[in-house]
C-alpha cells in the first residue's frame, strides 16, 4: 500500500531521514514515536506523497511518488486519511459541514452521503454538535472532528499525527479507541506520538508495531516501552 524504500529526505542543507526502508501492509497497525524535531511529520508527508524524497523511493499503491502527475497524487490521497497535529477548520461553517468537505472536494454529491455523515458524526461522539462552529468545541471535540473528517471518503490507510498531543488522557483513550476500531474493520493504521503511555495502552488492545526515529532512521522499537 504505502512502501518506502531507502528513502532519504534533505532538509536545511543536511539529512533528517537516511536510508529509511518500511512498508504498511494492508489491514496492520503501527506507532511512530521519537523526540520532538526527529522528522516524525516529515517521515508521514512521505507516506502520504505531500514530499517527494531526496534519496529511494516512495511508493503509493504501487505507483512510484516521482512518477506521479499532480491528479494521480490527488486520487492516491483519497485512499488516505489524515489526521493533522494542528487541525485547522473553516470557522464560518458548522462542524458537520468542514467534516463533509472532502467530499465536496472530490466532487461527490454531499446531500447523498447526508446518512453515512450523520453514522460517522455519531460514531465520534458529536451528533449534538453537528451544527456548532469550529470555535465553540473543546479540544477533544476538534480532535474526534479532524477524525471523522479524514475517514469521511472512506480511505484504506489513515496517519495520525499526535492526534491526542492536546487532549486530556481520558479523550486519548476514547481517540485510541476509535483508532483501533478503525484497524478492526481493516483499515491500516499509523499513529505518530511522543506518548509512550498510549503506546502501552495501546498494545494491550491491538497487535501493534512500534516504530522509533532514532539518529535519522526508522527502527523497529525494542520491548523497553
């Protein structure tokens, strides 16, 4: 689905990722920690073809980044939900509404998909503020929001960005939850976080391979977590 393959990204004149080699497989579920400025953001704008590497290859689907016109970029990319560390909504426009707007993006009929919005609003826990503005949530809220919003096309792969770095530890759970849910049904699954208590918590609920940036590369992390 989402391969790397010795991939290397240059940034300020020297390598924040080297000789980085890894595949998502369908249906798996995998954590990205390490220090704040290792290049976890980076090493997920290269999963998901927002940064075309320096060095290897990056693979979307079985098509190479680099050979990949700006529409084929834009079709992989429906395939992937994206949870953002800082997500950002249209504050004119209810929550249900910025949660539809991928689909009006992509040029689906958002009227149609009225029922299927209404489920996942209800699945994240925010029905009773389908018609709120970006700025009334909380930040739990926002976060469930910026969820339900990267799954609403329905993609095969989603990478979550420290989605519970601005949440209380109850929310990180109920967010957790909903992320392995989403595993469940098959969908692949890669978290990126510094919060090695929710890596703990989380093993106890999910096969889950951790990963660690550590000296400009991806290793597999050892069973000290």
């Amino acid at each position: 689905m989402i391969e790397l393959e010795n991939v290397a990204y240059n940034y300020g004149g020297g390598d924040l990722l080297s000789d980085v080699t890894l595949k998502l497989a369908p249906g798996s579920f995998h954590f990205l920690t390490g220090p704040s400025g290792a290049g976890k953001t980076t090493f997920l704008k290269l999963c998901y073809g927002a940064l075309v590497p320096t060095a290897g290859q990056a693979s979307l689907f079985g098509q190479d980044v680099r050979g990949m016109d700006r529409d084929a970029v834009a079709l992989a990319r429906r395939r992937i939900g994206v949870v953002h560390q800082d997500c950002t909504f249209l504050d004119h426009l209810p929550i249900a509404e910025n949660v539809a707007l991928p689909l009006v993006v992509s040029g689906r009929d958002a009227l149609k998909e009225q029922a299927n919005l209404k489920d996942l609003l209800a699945w994240v826990g925010l029905s009773s503020r389908a018609q709120a503005r970006p700025p009334e949530l909380s930040g739990g809220e926002r976060q469930r929001a910026a969820l339900a919003r990267a799954i609403i096309m329905s993609p095969d792969v989603i990478l979550a960005d420290e989605p519970t770095g601005n949440v209380d530890w109850e929310m990180s759970q109920r967010l957790l939850t909903l992320l392995v849910e989403l595993n469940r049904m098959g969908k692949t699954v890669l978290v990126a976080t510094h919060d090695l208590s929710l890596i703990r918590a989380a093993k106890t609920h999910v096969q889950a391979r951790v990963l660690r940036i550590a000296q400009r590369r991806v290793q597999l992390a050892g069973a000290d977590l």
